[in-house]
C-alpha cells in the first residue's frame, strides 16, 4: 500500500465522487481506493501563510499517526474550517481521528 499526496487535479474528483463527514475543525472527504493519498486545504481566510501552513501541519501529523491500519486505503481531502486556527494539536489529532473512525465503520 503506498502513501502520498493527493495531485492537485484528483481534489475535484474526490470531492464529487466521494463521501463527506465533518465537524468542528475539520471536514473530510473520502474516495475509496486501494492507495492511501491524503491532501489538506486551508482557506486564505484562516489567516496568514505561518498560520497555513501550522493547520496543515499538525492535520498531516495527526493522519500519519493513525497508521496505515486505521486508514485502510483510499484518498482523503481535509479541508479546515475557521475554528481549527485556535485549536491545539490535541484538539485537531482528536477530530482527524473521529472523522477517519466515521468514515471507516
């Protein structure tokens, strides 16, 4: 099973195709597939570049520590809502763990 990133051209077909799941900090959209790919999107909005790219981070790390048995396989897109710019790592870890247990039952 290999991991990586989402290419950018793949995001929409995720996004149409797959399903969705999200809460307070995070939405996820899932693709099943036999490839583990999982990409992170933070809105302009959220905040300067430093503020980005600290969301992003602390999602790829909290996915990464799932493992791959957790994951299983397949293509995930996270995309931050507003209220992920003031939660901690313990908060995001929590909430990428929840929303991949809803989407794997």
């Amino acid at each position: 099973m290999s991991r990586g990133r989402i290419p950018a051209p793949s995001y929409s077909k995720v996004y149409k195709q797959g399903r969705s799941v999200a809460n307070r900090y995070l939405v996820l959209y899932f693709l099943s597939d036999d490839a583990v790919k999982m990409g992170v999107s933070v809105s302009a909005r959220l905040g300067k570049a430093t503020q980005r790219n600290k969301i992003r981070r602390r999602v790829k790390e909290a996915f990464r520590h799932l493992g791959p048995s957790a994951t299983g396989g397949g293509q995930f897109a996270f995309i931050a809502r507003k209220k992920a710019r003031e939660a901690t790592y313990e908060e995001i870890e929590k909430a990428v763990r929840d929303l991949v247990r809803r989407m794997n039952p």
